[in-house]
C-alpha cells in the first residue's frame, strides 16, 4: 500500500479550512499523510488546525505564497504519490482509492488530474460525496510530451485534483514562487515535457467560489500566464509549434492590457498592446495602442465599444 502525502497550503482559511480537512481524512484510502503549511496567516488557521493535533503535520512559515507552502509541503513529504487541496476546496470521498487504481494500472503516468465542480460556497458543513461512474467519456490519456501543447493552449489541469509521483519532483524541481498565482501552470508544463499525463473524467472535487480567490486578479492572472508560457517557450521551445506560442501569447497580452486600459494604467496598456503584435499582428492589440493615446472620454467610448462587441459575440 503505497502512502500518499496530502499537501493543504493554508492563508487565513479558518473558515474553510476544517470542510477540506475533513474530506481528506475520511477518504476510503486511508494510507495517507496530511500535511498542512500555514502561510503566515493572521486569522484562527493556527487555533483550528490545534484540534487536529495528532491526525496531521503542521508547518508555519512567514507568508511568502502557495507556491513556496507548497514546496515547504513537497520537502516534508514521504509518500511516493503527492496531491494538493487548496484550503477551500473539497475532495470526493474515494478520490485517493480511483486515483491510485489508475496510477498502477498506467505506470508511465506521471501526473493524473480530473474534472472539478465549481459551487459558491461559504463554508456550509462538508458532507462526504463518493464519485460512483464515469461521465464525459474516457479518460484522456497523454504520452509524454503530448500534453504540452494542450496546456499551452489552456490549463485543464485542476490544482486540488491532482495525483504526482514523487519522482516527478525530483526530476523537475519544485514550483516556481516567482510565478504566483499561475505556478500551477508553470509545474504541469515542466512534468508534461518529461512525463505522461492522464485526466480522468469524474469530478473528484468541489472548487469553492468567494470573494477572497486569488484568482480573481483576472490583471495579474493575464500577466502571469503570459509570463509562464514566455519562461516554457524558452525552456522547451521545439514541444509546440511556434504559431501556437505566438498566438497564446498575443492573446493575453491584448487581454492583460485592456485590462489594464480600464484600470487607467495607459503604460501598462500599452506595453501590453506592443507585446501582443510582435507575438502576432492582430486588430485588437493594434486598437488597444491607439486607445492608449487618446483622451479618457475616447477611452472609455472605445471600452464601451469593445463591451458590447463582447456581448454580441457570446451571444
């Protein structure tokens, strides 16, 4: 029975933290070790995990982001399999034991993932949820570097539903504390470029929706993705076509500086604009550069503009 480590980063999560707790020490797997890194957190996150003492390892460090508690969580591991649950997400009851089944029978998979369900929530009692068929089809199944380029295209990797081998780590090194909040991203193209990687198409985990998300810095999400597909390119520059990294990359940048556009960060904006047409000559980054030059009523016009095309478009 191998062991797994669990690996919960914590930041003032006090009202969250004991549900994401709960579904990861009633799972059906129980060989397993639950370690929790509190990143500095200024709430009751250190007096709610006191109840805890003995069913978990407890680890404090100054705040210095997910993906150094993360890291501080991957050293103190001793399992030979490694997952992550943020502090206010929740697992499936079986997660471990499908997850696990899987792994033996595909030996080449490094990391495996599934879906999640996305609820607003703000900490109603964990009631535990076994995940009892497949839906959506198979399992997609990727040999290494096939996902690569998929990634490069979207992230459909869920942190809190992951499975890794530890040797993954050892191959890749930890996660980039430089790259926060999209580190995930960073980490399952470095283990895509070496390793095979699975996806399973139950829905494993309930990712929680508030207001305190990290990522509702949509901004600096922008920039960040942009930044970790800037770094891969560099790393691994002949896994995906170079068509494919420019067009990602003109994308987000356009997006990022619209954005910022709206924020009234016109340098920002601009070097965003600048950024996106030497990755690929396209109308909307060209349109935000001019926007950029213009006065704030011009400006706010050709937001407004841009909005209802939006609109239209998803209709």
């Amino acid at each position: 029975m191998p062991l797994v480590s669990v690996i919960i980063p914590a930041y003032n999560s006090a009202g969250f933290i004991c549900q994401a707790l709960q579904s990861a020490l009633e799972q059906t797997y129980g060989h397993h070790e639950i370690i929790v890194v509190d990143d500095g957190s200024s709430d009751e996150t250190r007096q709610i995990l006191s109840k805890f003492q003995g069913r978990l390892k407890y680890f404090y460090q100054e705040n210095r982001g997910a993906a150094a508690a993360r890291n501080t969580g991957i050293k103190a591991a001793h399992g030979d399999f490694l997952c992550f649950l943020d502090a206010d997400d929740l697992w499936v009851s079986n997660k471990l034991e499908l997850q696990l089944a899987f792994l033996k029978r595909h030996r080449d998979i490094g990391l495996l993932s599934s879906r999640c369900r996305k609820i607003i929530d703000q900490g109603a009692p964990y009631t535990p949820l076994a995940a009892k068929a497949l839906k959506g089809g198979a399992a997609r199944i990727f040999s290494a570097p096939e996902a690569f380029p998929e990634l490069v295209k979207t992230n459909f990797i869920p942190t809190s539903t992951v499975m890794i081998r530890k040797e993954c780590f050892e191959r890749v090194g930890l996660f980039d504390p430089h790259l926060t909040p999209v580190e995930d991203r960073d980490m399952w193209l470095r283990i895509s470029a070496h390793f095979g990687v699975a996806h399973l198409p139950w829905v494993l985990c309930d990712k929680r929706l508030h207001h305190s998300n990290i990522s509702n810095d949509k901004a600096r999400m922008l920039y960040t993705r942009a930044k970790v597909l800037e770094k891969n390119r560099e790393l691994f520059p002949g896994i995906a076509p170079s068509k494919l990294w420019n067009r990602q990359l003109a994308k987000l940048y356009a997006k990022a500086g619209r954005l910022s556009l709206i924020q009234d960060q016109r340098e920002e904006a601009r070097r965003a604009a600048v950024r996106s047409l030497k990755n690929a000559p396209n109308a909307k980054a060209a349109m935000l550069w001019m926007a950029t030059f213009m006065g704030r009523r011009a400006i706010r016009t050709f937001l407004r503009s841009r909005m209802q095309r939006a609109e239209i478009e998803n209709r």
